[in-house]
C-alpha cells in the first residue's frame, strides 16, 4: 500500500450505492502521501552510542563528561536509518519512509492549550458534564497550569491530562446530583495537588464551603 498499488479497501458499515455497486472499491496509492508516527521511548540512547564514542578508560576512575553529551533533541534530530533498526524496525519499513521529522515534547503552556482551546478541550467536557445539573464549573489559571505541569512530570503528554482531572472531579461529580443549591464548583492548583477539597459556592451562599469527601 505504501508503495503505490491498486488497494482493495472493504466498505463494510456503509451502505450500498443504488447502483448495486459492491462491498469494496479499489484505491489507487500512488499519489497518496502516508505520514506515519508515534512514540519510540529509548530511541535515543542508539544515537548517542552513534554520536558519543565510547571512553577508553575504565574502572572508578573513568571520566563521565556530562557536558559533551548531546541533548535529547539534538539527538533525535540526528537520527539515521540505522539506528531505527537498532531500535527493532524492520528495514523494508524504514525504507518506505524516507523522511524523518522528530517533534518536540509538549511543554506547561501547549498543555494549558490542549487543556482550554480545542472544541472538544477537556475543560469544555467537564464543565458541560456539570451544566447537565446547571452547575458552573470553574477552574483558576493556577490549577490548569498545575494539571499541565503533573502531565510533564509524569511523562505522560496530552494523554495523561484527563486521568489527572478525573482523578480530581469523579467524587463532586456524583455527590452534586444529591445536593441541592450548588451554583459554582471551583478548583484550584490546591486542588489539582489534593491539599484541600473543591471549593463549592452556593446559590444563596456568598462565603464558599468545602465539599464533603
């Protein structure tokens, strides 16, 4: 397929022209431009063995020069062929992907992005999930940037944004169906660190009270 062939693609779940056409249609691949990605952790330790030559001394008294070792973009940007099948890709693979484009980790700030600006950005979710029981939920610029900077320190990107918030709002997402008066839900970086509880202000109510745990 990635070559450039005639590919039989099924239409299974789509439903017949009126033409009587059939279950499948052919595609032809050869102007078809694929892109294909994804995470390859410890990649980077092939092209360092590559760049970095090896120290001659050994035992306790080896030099470990910190500072000549290359960065971890410097790295992946210096990826070759080779070191992708080091890594445990198949030459035939590699080969029909001839262009290498390594992509910078997300920092706080795309985080905080990903976490407001999108249309279906999980903050938009949740404070839908609460409008259903016509609760406001409400989030400080201090705890979007802790949510983003815990996905940082886990390793764990965009992916790992939505545990953190589930972690945080799945007990007052089923304790404000049962009470009543609830105007406002709002979180803070204490929150999002488990310090203290969501601060839940209600309807008649000026002074927030802390939801029960």
């Amino acid at each position: 397929m990635v070559e450039g062939s005639l590919v039989k693609v099924s239409l299974k779940g789509r439903r017949k022209d009126q033409s009587g056409g059939g279950d499948s249609v052919m595609i032809d691949t050869r102007n078809i431009l694929f892109i294909s990605g994804g995470a390859f952790p410890g990649l980077e330790k092939y092209v360092e063995k590559r760049l970095v030559p090896g120290h001659t001394a050994i035992g306790f008294h080896a030099e470990m020069n910190a500072a000549e070792k290359p960065k971890l973009e410097e790295m992946l940007n210096a990826t070759q062929p080779d070191d992708l099948k080091k890594f445990g890709l198949i030459p035939e693979f590699i080969g029909r992907f001839p262009v290498l484009a390594p992509l910078e980790p997300l920092d706080i700030a795309a985080l905080i992005r990903v976490l407001t600006e999108p249309k279906n950005a999980l903050v938009k979710q949740y404070q839908q999930l609460f409008n259903f029981d016509d609760v406001e939920l409400e989030f400080t610029q201090d705890a979007l940037e802790e949510i983003a900077k815990q996905a940082v320190e886990h390793n764990t990107g965009a992916r790992g944004l939505r545990g953190i918030m589930e972690k945080v709002l799945r007990r007052i997402m089923f304790d404000i169906p049962s009470r009543e008066n609830v105007a406002r839900c709002v979180i803070n970086a204490g929150v999002i660190k488990g310090e203290h509880d969501v601060d839940i202000i209600e309807h008649d109510v000026l002074e927030p009270e802390r939801a029960t745990q």
